[in-house]
C-alpha cells in the first residue's frame, strides 16, 4: 500500500495491508480483463482476509474474509462509500443510479423508488410478466439451440413491456444492446473516449439512451398504467417527494441494466444446471404442474425445489460477482489500516465458493439450503448475491418473480438437455455469462 501507508498504519497501532501488486506498470489489469480476477481466489489463501493488489492503474483492498465483506457491506462507522467506489467503474455510464448514491440522498430515493417495489405493484407486474413470458417461450424453437441468447432476448422483451410499456422490435433491441456495451465498457483497459474502444462506445451508448427514454418519461407522467416507468414518476417519499424527470431517467438506465442482466444470467445458469441435473428438473417440473400456467405472486412463493435451484445457482455463479467501495476517511478493517481514498471490493464470487463455509463448494447442490442444513447460516456474510447493508439489491423480490415465473413456464413447456460431459465456460469479463451460449437440445412438451 505504500510506505506512507505503512507508517500510518503504525501509528495507529494496525496492521498494514499485505499483498502485492502484480506485473510491473500493468499489476493485475489483464486478469481484471479477461476475468480470471474472479475466479483467481489465491490471494486469500497468501494473505489472509484483505489483502491488496493492483490493476487499472488502481490499487484495491479486497475484503475477501466474510466479516470484512460484512464490516464493508454494513458500514456501521460511514468509512465505506458505494457510490466513488462503483463510480470508477461505472459512473460515466449509469450516473446517479441508486447504487451510486450515498447518505441522506440514498435513503431519500431509496425511500421513494420503493413504492415500485412493494408487493401489490409485483402482482400488478405479474400479469403482463406472464403474457410476455407466454408469448415469448412458444415461439422458441425445437431442436439444438443457444438458449441464453434466447434468455437475454425473452428479458429484452419482459424489461421493454413491463418497464416501459413498449413493443419489441429494432429500436427496443438496440436500447438492450447499449444497456450491454455501458457494462462492458465499465471493466476498460483504456478509460478514456478513443473512438472505436470500449469507453467511448460505452460513452455513446449512454447519450443514445437517453434519447430513447426522455420521450418516454413525459408519456408516463400523463398516463395511468402497470409498467415500472410509470411507479417511478409517480412515487412519493414519506414527506411527498418525488422524483424529477432527471432522477428518474437515471433511475431508469441503471434499473434496467441491473435487472436485466442479473435476471438472465440466472435465468441461463439455472437452466444450465437443470439440464446437467435432470432430477432436481423432474422435482422442480412436479412442483409447477401442481399450480398451473399462470400462478399468483403467493404461488410463485411456494415454488420451494425452484427457489432452492435458485439459491444454488446464485452461489455458483452470482450475477454481481463483486462490490465496489472507496473510503472517505482513514479507517481500519480486521485491524487493517485503510487510508482515505482506497478502493475497496468484497469479492462476492470468491466467498461464495470457500471450502471453509461451503462443503464441497463446486458442486451444485441446492439442498445446502434446505431448512434442515442451511449451510447459508454458518456465517452472516457468507452469502451475498444481493449485498447487504443499506445498498442491499432494491429489486430483489421482482427478480425472484420474475426469474421463477420464467423456469415455471419453460418447465411446463419445454424438455432441454446437454451431453454429460459438458460444462458451461463463463465469460466473466463484466457481469457473467455463458461464452458459448449455452446450446442445449430442447423439446416441446405436449401438455
């Protein structure tokens, strides 16, 4: 961390932070952007629970032991800021989105956007959630197809009509097309607008959005309807506030990245591992049949061997692989001096495959949350794919609605296999996906 930070660290009586930092002028850049940085756990097991490295020109404190990641996560002293922290990352692309906000203004908006989330708006989103769903999964095809692009674009299709109250089609795809190149561009070797690199397509997909969702703002603002946009313009906070046109064109880009892309890329490892699994299938498909095509929001609830798969594949491969802080004052963690300045990660993917908390932490196993073993217990922090804290995931409940209502219809419809031997690569360059789509063999069931 540097010999200042070592002196300081001594004059408080803590510990400096151990670690290295990489190659020399690159330090860890090339893993950040291949994504091997997530997958690479061998730090923790050189250095203990927070450790540093570099990469992006940037040095990073990782808060890889689970009370680190919960000290960091619940940030009881206000020492560990979200939105710097994920600014470095993402700001130019998902401006003042809620995870970028801190403090008084967090609670505020935070407090006003809730009122989209609360449960009679999920029913209200259920019904044209499950016609879309319907609609969508009839016209997949029969025979060896990729089915996570086949996910993204069933997401693309829930997000435009459940949001915004829009039909698909060229204009909608390439709204989702940009959401995709703001993530990407957020982990950039070359951070600045060079025409043709990754930020500056990121930089324009930005602007290109928001010229897409201003009109649509001022169409919701003088209309009554069920899409998100809608609960947006006209939610009020616990004195009356509201949101300005502004608040809620930023609201809307991050809310739309972040549930579209965590939303499909479970969606996509949960059907990976129902075809590798065909018995956890058979068990989850006896469940849905039991309610029907269309179940209510209470029923989906009661999905219980789907909300299991569900964990497991959360734990397997979390969508947001990793959170992002920077402090904004000298602090300590584990007895660790933090200077100002520092960014900090709780690499979420890393605790989630520990041997330390998880028995046989590789192998897919959703009985790990069975009521009988709960092994999600053996410590607070040991199981993170929506944060914890204040900035804990606002959408949590509409993405478990929508992820299962999604598995409950292909489950119902739809046969789908793999061969044995396969094994999902990753891409884990931004947010995980599939790197070869996920080609499975699919058959329509004849209900």
């Amino acid at each position: 961390m540097g010999l200042l930070a070592v002196h300081e660290a001594r004059e408080a009586g803590l510990s400096p932070i151990p670690g290295e930092a990489g190659l020399p002028f690159i330090g860890r850049t090339l893993d950040m952007a291949t994504g091997r940085w997530m997958t690479d756990d061998s730090f923790y097991a050189k250095y203990g629970g927070v450790y540093f490295s570099r990469a992006l020109n940037q040095t990073f404190v990782a808060a890889a032991h689970p009370d680190a990641a919960g000290a960091v996560l619940l940030n009881k002293d206000k020492a560990f800021a979200s939105g710097p922290g994920w600014s470095f990352f993402i700001g130019p692309f998902f401006e003042r989105g809620l995870m970028l906000l801190d403090g008084d203004e967090h609670r505020t908006h935070r407090l006003i956007m809730q009122q989209a989330f609360v449960r009679s708006r999920l029913e209200n989103y259920l019904t044209g959630l499950q016609a879309t769903i319907d609609e969508t999964i009839a016209s997949w095809p029969e025979g060896t197809a990729k089915i996570s692009p086949l996910v993204r674009n069933l997401g693309l299709d829930i997000a435009v009509r459940t949001f915004m109250g829009m039909e698909t089609g060229p204009e909608a795809r390439q709204v989702m097309h940009d959401f995709e190149t703001c993530v990407r561009a957020g982990t950039a070797v070359v951070r600045y607008p060079v025409p043709g690199l990754r930020w500056a397509k990121g930089l324009a997909a930005r602007a290109r959005l928001e010229e897409y969702l201003t009109p649509l703002i001022a169409r919701a603002r003088n209309q009554d309807d069920d899409t998100l946009l809608h609960g947006l313009c006209h939610a009020r906070g616990e004195n009356g506030e509201e949101f300005s046109d502004l608040d809620v064109l930023n609201h809307m880009i991050f809310l739309l990245m972040a549930a579209h892309d965590t939303s499909t890329t479970t969606i996509s490892v949960m059907a990976y591992y129902l075809a590798k699994h065909p018995e956890w299938r058979e068990r989850c498909r006896a469940e849905s049949e039991a309610l029907g095509a269309n179940p209510t929001l209470s029923q989906i609830d009661e999905l219980a061997s789907l909300d299991l798969v569900m964990k497991e594949s959360l734990r397997l491969i979390p969508p947001v692989p990793g959170v992002a802080r920077m402090t904004v004052r000298d602090t300590e963690l584990l007895g660790h001096f933090v200077p100002k300045g520092t960014m900090v990660s709780v690499p979420i993917q890393h605790i989630h495959t520990r041997a330390e908390l998880w028995p046989d932490p590789q192998r897919f196993d959703p009985e790990r949350f069975s009521a009988e073993r709960r092994e999600d217990q053996i410590h607070r922090h040991a199981y993170l794919p929506f944060g914890a804290g204040v900035h804990k995931c606002i959408g949590m409940f509409f993405g478990g609605m929508e992820v299962k209502s999604v598995l409950h219809k292909m489950l119902l419809d739809l046969d789908w296999s793999v061969p044995a031997d396969y094994e999902m690569p990753v891409d884990r360059i931004s947010l995980p996906k599939p790197k070869d789509g996920l080609p499975v063999r699919i058959t329509r069931r004849n209900r």
